[in-house]
C-alpha cells in the first residue's frame, strides 16, 4: 500500500501530466498550484512542482555578465504562417527590459501581465494588481537575460496576457564579442501579430480562415470583415519597429 507522501506524489504526477492541465492557461496553472500547496502543505508538493524558487538559483540569474550581443528569434507559437521577429540586443538587459523589447517588435501594446518559463523557473514582474508570489516565482526585473540564454541554440518561453495565452519562443541563434550595441535593434521580421484581446492564436487562425473565403457573406464572416478592416495580417513594418526599439530606454 502506497504511504500518504508516494500516494500524494502519485496524484500531482497524473495531474501535471493530464491533457486538462496543460490546457489550462498559466496564470490557472498556477492557482492550481498554489491551492494544492495550500491545502495540504506537503514538503513533497515543493519537489514536484515546477517554479520553486531557489536562493541560489535567484543568486546565479542575478550576476553581472560580460558583455555580448545576443540574437534572437522571437516566434509566436501556434501561427500558421509564421509570425517572427529577428533581433540583436545587449545581453546585459533585464528579462524586464527584455519583456519591452518583445512588446515592441512584436507590436504588442503592453497591456496585460506576461510571464517568462526557462529552465531556472518561471518569472514575472509584481504588480499590484497581481497577486506576486515570491515563493513561486522569480522577479524578472533582477534576472538578467545572459543568465538564462547563455548558449547558442538556447530556448526560453514568454507568455504575454493570461487570458489570451499569447506564447512565445524565445531562440539565442548566436552569440557575438561585439560590445559596442547599447540598444536593441529588430534586423527582420515576418507577418503581423494578431489584434489584442482576440481570444488567443487558435481563435485568430479562425479568424483568417474565415476571412480567406470573401465568397462567404454569412454573419460571422461580416463581423470578422468588420473587426478587421485596419488588419493587415502580412503587414510589417521594419522601419517602424525600430522606431519604436529606440523609445525604449534601459
């Protein structure tokens, strides 16, 4: 017979594993996960639980780094064709300050809460509207972002509105010695993002669909043809982008 602390293992495995689970969006998750704390306040849920902080994990991610130009790859998971942006930046930022630079080249308006999933753990900035749980989570304005990509071909994820679940890949594609860039700069990018508040990537994909087929005049097509008529999903504008880059001051 299972003992009380292998049954509860037992129990958080099948849990984080169901297809229920991971289809809940982080920020549910993650309420999930602290009830489960809550309730029953096992030693063993803090093993198995993704995103325990660590001191010397947060230690290791707070460190000054040497110096580097970093480019990245920012692609939206789930979009069909793909929605990217290509860009070099000082290694030396914040994952907050980093957190911007996404905003800005992806043309997102910064509007909702976002969170970053590396292998150190989860991190996100507090907010007073958000309840920020220091024991679950690392601040992201002390995290520095050569401290969580530090080799080439190295992924993080960044998730932008939790009611949305915009994802995001994060790729370091290479690493370079040039120490002479002191702001980010975009150098390609491919496709519009989606409208904000439009009920995530799956929904958007729809939404193209959808629109592709002008023949159709039912009432769900002259909504979205009404909802989209300033969305242009193959738009980007390069020279705007770093435009926008160049506004960010860190």
């Amino acid at each position: 017979m299972l003992n009380h602390e292998d049954l509860l293992q037992s129990l958080i495995t099948k849990l984080k594993t169901s297809e229920e689970y991971r289809a809940l969006p982080p920020l549910d998750q993650k309420r999930l996960e602290t009830t489960l704390i809550e309730q029953f306040q096992e030693p063993i849920l803090t093993q198995i639980l993704p995103n325990v902080t660590n001191p010397k994990v947060e230690k290791e991610v707070t460190q000054p780094v040497e110096k580097k130009t970093f480019q990245l790859k920012i692609s939206l998971k789930g979009a069909k064709p793909p929605i990217w942006r290509r860009v070099l930046i000082p290694n030396i930022v914040s994952l907050h300050q980093f957190h911007h630079v996404i905003q800005a080249v992806m043309g997102w308006t910064n509007s909702h809460l976002y969170s970053f999933d590396t292998r150190h753990g989860e991190f996100e900035y507090p907010n007073e509207e958000y309840e920020f749980d220091a024991n679950r989570t690392y601040d992201s304005s002390k995290a520095i972002l050569g401290n969580v990509l530090d080799e080439e071909n190295d992924k993080i994820s960044y998730t932008y509105d939790f009611g949305d679940n915009w994802q995001h890949q994060i790729l370091l594609e290479k690493i370079s010695e040039d120490q002479k860039l002191n702001f980010p700069v975009c150098l390609k990018g491919k496709r519009n993002r989606p409208l904000e508040n439009g009920g995530g990537i799956k929904h958007y994909q729809h939404v193209l669909e959808v629109l592709s087929n002008p023949g159709e005049k039912d009432e769900e097509v002259m909504f979205f043809r009404e909802w989209f008529a300033d969305h242009n999903p193959e738009e980007f504008d390069l020279e705007g982008t770093n435009e926008r880059l160049k506004e960010i001051r860190f």
